[in-house]
C-alpha cells in the first residue's frame, strides 16, 4: 500500500469527481483510477460506487474515511518528528497569495507574539490549499468565500473561525481632467466605448464573485475583455498600467500598493467576501491548537 493511494482516495470524497480529483492529484485520469482500484484491492473493500451518475463514495468508503484522514495525519506527525524538534513548532499555512502578500504579517505579529512558534507560508488558489487542508499536508487554510461560489467542507471534520470581511470593487487607473482625478474607463460602458476588462481565469475562485457582481449590477455591462489571469496583484498591476479594469479586494490596494487605482463605478457594482480559517477537527498538532486559540480570540 502506498500512500498517495490514499490521499487519492481522500481527494475523490472532498470533490466527488475522478476527472477533477485527478487534475488536483496532478496525474492522469486512468492512473488515477488505477490508484484507487489498488488502494480498493489492498483493503479488500469496494471505496466507489462506479454504477451509478454521478459516482458516489459507497457505505465502506465512507467508514474508512475518517481513517484514511487521520492516518494522513499521523503520518504527517510521524515525519515531523523524525525531522527534528524544531519542525513541531512550524505551523504550514495556505492561502491566496492576496492575502500572504497584504494582511498575513499582521495576522501572524498578533497570533504568535509570546509563542514558541514558526510559519511556513504556502499559497495557492482557493480549492488547491483547500485540498492540501484535507491531504493533512497543510495544517490551518485562510481563504476567502462568497455567496455566488462557497465553499462547504464538511463541517463534522473542519472548525472554522471568521476573520472579517473585504469588498470587491472595479478599479481603474486614475488621469487628470479639467473636473479633477477620475477613472480612465468607468462602468458600465457604451456600445461605441466599450470597457476593457482584466477579468479572472475562469478556473479562479474570483472568477465566479466577479461574475456574481457584475450579475446584480444597476445595468447591463458594455465590455470587452482583454486580459484573463489567476492572480490578483497581475491583474491590478495591468489596470495600474492604464489597460483596463480589474476588480481588486480591499487588501490588494492596502498599505500604498497601486496608489494612482480609483473606483471604476460606485458600490452597486461591488461585492463583499468573508475572510476565513478552517483547520482538520482531528489535527491534534500543538502548535495548531496554540495559534488557533490565538486566533479564535482574534490576536
């Protein structure tokens, strides 16, 4: 037995789908299955119900479930001990890169202050660090959510604390006119003037929230997009450079970053999004419950 069976297998029951767990998996979709077949053979039990669309996780994968998660965890323990001391006090972390760039030494000033601990700060998209949450490879996810797109891990095997909340609003680079300081390109638009927009890769979390805002707008929007990119700072820093605009959250165009950015349009076209930390139940590590507290207490 191996165990990337089973942080395959692991995989599947978050996103109950082959093709996705596989792309998550970074393999492809036959060596995927291949994978659980093996894990399936090993146990002597049949995990995945493959009769039926769409697949479901049978009666015995759903008991080794837990199992499988908290031998992920263990082994993950096992390897920080043979690592040395030293990685007992690390706690890995995961969020978006917005988030690690902007409000993550404020958050960590206050929740280690006083602790014998360290961080070791991964980032990535909203889905992919929630996956590493669930494959124990990370020990606490900071990510943003939304009403259009939200994410609902279940709740019997995840703790959540809420961190605040962030508008997202259009931005566009800001010119000098006879009237004062105002937007370049301002929204919604016109037939004959339509606004360039740097929008998110269809595969980003934001995608989906900026979507949703520019659905409950006053009016129909006249555009045209330029850009498409996963990151956030790529995208304000394309509007920064007058090409377009980019709906930012609030923590993007904090602390001076992209100073000549002003709004594009008025609140109508923004959208809130909540911050917040999620952590495995069964993760017993110490210095997670340490932080943790920290941060339940906020700061």
């Amino acid at each position: 037995m191996e165990t990337r069976w089973i942080q395959d297998f692991v995989t599947l029951t978050e996103v109950r789908n082959f093709t996705r767990a596989a792309e998550l998996r970074n393999v492809s979709q036959a060596a995927f299955s291949r994978r659980i077949q093996a894990l399936e053979q090993w146990l002597g039990a049949t995990l995945v119900d493959r009769s039926c669309f769409p697949m479901r996780i049978t009666e015995a994968g759903e008991r080794f479930r837990p199992a499988a998660i908290a031998l992920l965890g263990q082994i993950s323990d096992v390897k920080a001990e043979a690592a040395g001391e030293q990685e007992g006090h690390v706690l890995r972390i995961a969020l978006p890169f917005a988030l690690a760039a902007t409000r993550l030494a404020q958050w960590w000033s206050d929740w280690s202050q006083g602790l014998d601990v360290a961080a070791s700060i991964g980032t990535g998209h909203v889905l992919d660090t929630m996956q590493s949450l669930s494959e124990g490879s990370v020990d606490m996810v900071i990510c943003y959510q939304h009403a259009a797109n939200p994410i609902a891990p279940d709740m019997s095997r995840h703790e959540k604390i809420f961190l605040g909340t962030e508008k997202v609003r259009p931005y566009s680079v800001a010119v000098e006119t006879p009237q004062g300081r105002s937007a370049k390109f301002s929204l919604p638009g016109s037939a004959q003037q339509k606004v360039p927009l740097l929008m998110y890769a269809p595969t980003v979390y934001f995608s989906k929230v900026v979507d949703s805002a520019i659905e409950n707008a006053p009016q129909a929007l006249l555009s045209a997009t330029m850009v498409e990119s996963a990151m956030t700072d790529v995208l304000a820093n394309m509007a920064h450079k007058g090409l377009g605009v980019a709906w930012l959250p609030d923590s993007s165009l904090e602390h001076g970053r992209f100073p000549d950015l002003v709004l594009a349009a008025d609140d109508q076209w923004g959208t809130e999004v909540d911050i917040v930390a999620y952590r495995l139940r069964n993760n017993g590590r110490k210095v997670l419950e340490r932080v943790w507290k920290r941060v339940g207490q906020g700061g």
